[in-house]
C-alpha cells in the first residue's frame, strides 16, 4: 500500500515535514507569531504599499524577519531548482489562467484571515478551532473542484 502512495519513498516526506515543524516552531518561540505565508506576503507587501491594511502594525513590527523569510524560500527553491537535475518545470496553463488563480487564491487567503499553511501547519499544530474548520473547508472545495475539473475533460 505504501509503496503505492509513495511510490520514490516516504523518507523524504517525513524529512521535510519534520523540517517544516521544526522550523515553524523555532520562528514561533523566538518571535510570538505564527509563520503564514499569506502574512509573509502581507508584511513584504508593508515596505511597497502605501494602502492602511499593509501598513497595520502587526505587519510593519514583523516585516523584516519575514522578509528575509520570503527570499529564503525564494532562494532556496532556484538553488534546489538548479542544483536537482529536475530539468525545468513546464505548464500548459496560459499565464493569465496562473495570474487570475493567484488573484482568487489571495482573496481567498484574506477573507479567511490566513492561507493553508498558516491554518493547517500553525493553526492546527496550536488546536485553534476556527483553523480545523478552514482546513476542512480548504480540503473540500479542493477535492469537489478537483472532482468538477475531471469531469469536464481536465487533467
């Protein structure tokens, strides 16, 4: 059964999630804040924008540390992108499709105070109630329009 599911292995699934844990829990003891990405992209959003949501002070008090968190994921998917042998990574997607994705995705994030990462790594790891429901809400639309996109002849 595993083998499966996994069919390259499981160790490095088990790596990078004990990576991603611990390093979710250093930046939580050091800091006091939770690291979501979508406020990772709100705080770096604080140094370009002049608008009054990115300049509230839960943005502007944390922005540098984030930032350096943005660019750290930012190098660290090239240098593995580079250094993988993976070769390039190819889309069919037309990128107005990926723009518009973006958008909703990003709307999506705010309206739920928080992205899948900020709810299903940081919320759920600290029990917050109103995470588990987003995660479930995330789950489900994702699998019913998973569902609806291979019904119309998606991949």
């Amino acid at each position: 059964m595993l083998e499966t599911l996994f069919p390259n292995g499981i160790i490095h699934y088990l790596a990078g999630g004990i990576l991603i844990g611990l390093a979710v829990s250093l930046a939580y003891l050091t800091t006091g804040l939770v690291t979501g990405m979508s406020t990772v992209f709100s705080s770096t959003w604080s140094y370009l924008s002049t608008l009054s949501f990115f300049q509230e002070p839960r943005f502007v008090a944390s922005r540098q540390w984030r930032l350096v968190l943005a660019l750290g994921l930012v190098i660290g998917a090239s240098l593995w992108a580079i250094t993988s042998g993976a070769g390039q990574a190819h889309t069919t997607v037309h990128w107005w499709q990926l723009l518009i994705g973006g958008f909703i995705g990003g709307f999506g994030a705010r309206m739920s105070n928080g992205c899948t990462s900020g709810h299903g790594i940081c919320g759920l790891a600290s029990l917050q109630v109103p995470s588990l429901a987003m995660v479930v809400v995330f789950l489900t639309t994702a699998i019913v329009a998973a569902n609806v996109v291979l019904q119309l002849g998606g991949v």
